[in-house]
C-alpha cells in the first residue's frame, strides 16, 4: 500500500502469544506503515526465535533469563541483538526508537512495560488489560502527566473507543459491555462445578490464549473488561454495565443522554482492533472477514448470572473498595487460574481463593508503584497456600 505516513517502529511485548503474533501479521501485511524493533516472550525461546527470524527486529528478550543462551546462540550470528529478565523486557517497551509499544504479555507481567512506556511517551496499543486492573488509578496519574496515550486493544473497549469517536463525552450515559458467556453459558452449576480446564477452553467463539480463556469460562474476563474501561474511558462503575451476546457480533455499545444507542459491530476476529489501535484509532484497509449481515439469523442479549459466574460481581467489590483491592484480585485469580489448567483445584474454587485472599491481604488506600508490586507478591502466595 502507498502511504506518505512514516513508518512507525514497533516493540511488541508477548510477541509469541495469541494477540502478539495477530499483531505481527498485520505489521508484515503493511510493511511501509509498521516495522517490529522489539520482540519479547516469556519463556518459548523456539517460538521468538521463529518470529525474529521472518520479523528481523533490532532487539528479542525473553523474561526466563535461564534460556538466554539459547536466545543468543540462535540470533546473535543474525545481528540480532538478545536480552533477558522482567526489566529487559520493561526497557524494550521504552527503546528511544520505538514509537509504539504494543503490550501483548498476559497477566501482571504487563504491568511494568506498560509503566515504562509510558514514562517515556510512547503510544501504547493496550491488550495487556490487567495493566489497568492491577494498577488503575496509578496509570490514570502517569498518562496525566505524560505525552503517552492508550489505544485499547480488546475488542470491547476498541468497540466503545469506536462508538465515542466524535461524541460529547457528557452526553454519554452508559457503556455495555458485551459478553459471549463463554463455554458454560448454558450449564446448569452443578455441571460448571465439575468442569475441567479441557471443558473451559473449548471457547465457543474467540481463539486466546490459555489464561484469558479460563477467565472468560469464569467471567472474571468480563469483570476485568469493566474495570479496564473504568480507567480508559473515566466513567463511574454506576454507568458500566455487562450483557451476554452469545453471537459476539456486537462488540459493545455507548448509550446517550437521548435514549440512543451506538454499537461496533463484525466478525469474531481481534484483527479488526489490534489494527484500528496500531493505527492509533484509524483504520487499515483490508478487512480478514468482513461480516455478512444478510447470513445472520439473530442477535440476542440476556442478563449475566452472577449466582453461576459469581466472578463478575468482583468488578463491583474491586471498584467500590478501590485501593489495592483488584491489585489483589488479579494476583489470586492468575494463582487460582493457573492451578486449575493443571486440574488442581475446581472452577468455584477459582472464586473462593480470589475471596479469601482478599479477606487476608492488607488494604492500601493509595498505593504507589511500589505498593502494587508487593501486594501483587503477598497475594500470590496466600493465594498458593489456599490452593
Ligand atoms: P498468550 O498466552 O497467547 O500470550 C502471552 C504472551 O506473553 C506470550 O508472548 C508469552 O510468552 C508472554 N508471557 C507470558 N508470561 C510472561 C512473563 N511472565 N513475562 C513476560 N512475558 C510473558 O496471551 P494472549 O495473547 O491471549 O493475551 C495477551 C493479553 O491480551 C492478555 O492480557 C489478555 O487478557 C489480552 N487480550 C487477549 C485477547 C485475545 O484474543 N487473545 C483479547 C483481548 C485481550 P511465551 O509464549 O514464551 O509464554
Ligand atoms: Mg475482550
């Protein structure tokens, strides 16, 4: 594609994960608008080293510093230059020549890059959403104070960023939240609470990575989705609301102070808002699947029950008590979530241990950066001595 826009250098942090390697289809399809500079990963070293070698980037980290040898025997000989560590990978995201982070990594390791990044006045295109559940209020104080601004990558929130585009903020009166309900959506409780991780990842509409499937199974994702736009979008948790669409059509909706009602609408497909963020809320022609509305026989919408998706109503404890409370809840559920895809505990077990950490971890009204990184380490292991 001819373009005169300059070609914007990316560092695309969880660069082997399921929004990551979307993210480098997209800068390999637009090679003009988006050139990869950072990759990182976790730990699948044969995973970064593949994508470093078709995406050539300046820089690959992984964070398990014991494969860093693999990393460089591989890529070393290419020019490419390796790094290792949770604070390699934060500086990554805030490399003097990237222009855009794209924050891919899953759970409270998305936390300090984004940190980082923003510090040092990059555009972020956000999927990383336990950024804003972990630390919130805090990201809401660096961004005042810094050129950085946030383009939401998941799709409900790339959906009401969408809706809003040329509205006046005031007459917004409420964001939907939609919801597919996840695999168990039609399971009577007694079913879900003998569900096993294998059930839980069967997702009736989105392909993801392991974590945010289980927490789209318990609902914890949709409590996460609405924090996240809490802190985006600055609205009041009274004017967020979560409905189930078991279609996945209807990304999410804006409702206004006239009674109307915008919505964002197309496939299942995180393409769509992976691109509309790196293009910093523009959009890239070139659709994957465009929706064909004469082929859809119906669209619906139902209350979520919180009495079989009890995780839901933690958005509501997280936002009323504020502090570190999601700080907390996060920390537990990654804990929980983790033990139950090694079918160590049981699906309302997830619940109950996020609870009950809660009830154990002291409550800092206002934390600072560094209160986050304790609490989110004494969580973690109550958590563990509940499993
Ligand atoms: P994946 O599990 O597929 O990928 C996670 C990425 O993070 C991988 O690159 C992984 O590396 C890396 N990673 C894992 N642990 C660490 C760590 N401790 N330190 C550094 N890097 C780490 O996740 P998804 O792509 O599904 O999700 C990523 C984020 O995007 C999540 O926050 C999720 O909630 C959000 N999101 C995802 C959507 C989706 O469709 N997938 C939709 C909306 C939001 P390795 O491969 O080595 O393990
Ligand atoms: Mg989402």
């Amino acid at each position: 594609m001819t373009t005169d826009k300059p070609i914007k250098n990316i560092a695309v942090i969880g660069a082997t994960g399921s929004i990551g390697t979307q993210t480098l289809d997209i800068a390999a399809r637009h090679p003009g608008l988006y050139r990869p500079v950072a990759l990182t990963a976790g730990s699948r070293v044969d995973e970064l080293v593949r994508l470093a070698r078709i995406h050539r980037p300046r820089l690959a980290v992984i964070a398990d510093e014991s494969r860093y040898r693999d990393l460089c025997r591989e890529l070393e000989p290419l020019g490419i230059e390796c790094a290792a560590g949770a604070d390699a990978i934060a500086e990554a995201a805030a490399l003097p020549e990237v222009d855009m982070t794209v924050t891919a990594t899953v759970g409270y390791s998305g936390l300090l890059p984004t940190v980082k990044a923003i510090e040092a006045g990059k555009e972020i295109a956000l999927a990383n959403k336990e950024t804003l559940v972990v630390a919130g209020a805090f990201i809401e104080q660096l961004l005042a104070e810094s050129p950085s601004k946030i383009y939401p990558v998941d799709s409900e929130h790339s959906a009401i960023y969408q809706c809003l585009k040329g509205e006046d903020p005031s007459a917004v009166s409420r964001l939907y939240i939609t919801a597919s309900g996840g695999p168990f959506r039609t399971w009577q409780r007694e079913r879900i609470a003998s569900a096993k991780a294998s059930d839980a990842l069967k997702h009736p509409n989105w392909s993801m990575g392991a974590k945010i499937t289980i927490d789209s199974a318990t609902m914890m994702n949709k409590a996460f989705e609405l924090i996240e736009a809490r802190w985006l979008f600055g609205i009041d948790a009274s004017r967020l609301s979560a409905v189930v669409h078991p279609q996945s059509i209807v990304h999410s909706m804006v409702e206004f102070s006239d009674g109307g009602i915008k919505a964002q609408l197309g496939v299942p497909d995180m393409h769509l808002p992976i691109a509309y963020a790196l293009g910093c809320a523009t959009r890239l022609p070139g659709a994957e699947r465009p929706l064909s509305l004469a082929d859809l026989s119906e669209l619906t919408f139902e209350k979520p029950d919180a009495e079989r998706f009890p995780c839901l109503t933690l958005a509501d404890v997280a936002l009323r008590r504020g502090g570190n409370s999601a700080c907390v809840i996060n920390a537990a559920n990654e804990i929980a979530v983790a033990a139950y895809l090694r079918d160590r505990i049981g699906f309302y077990d997830i619940y109950r241990i996020i609870c009950e950490t809660l009830d154990r971890c002291d409550f800092i009204a206002s934390p600072g950066l560094s209160d986050y990184i304790q609490t989110n380490q004494t969580a973690r292991e109550i958590a563990g001595s509940l499993l």
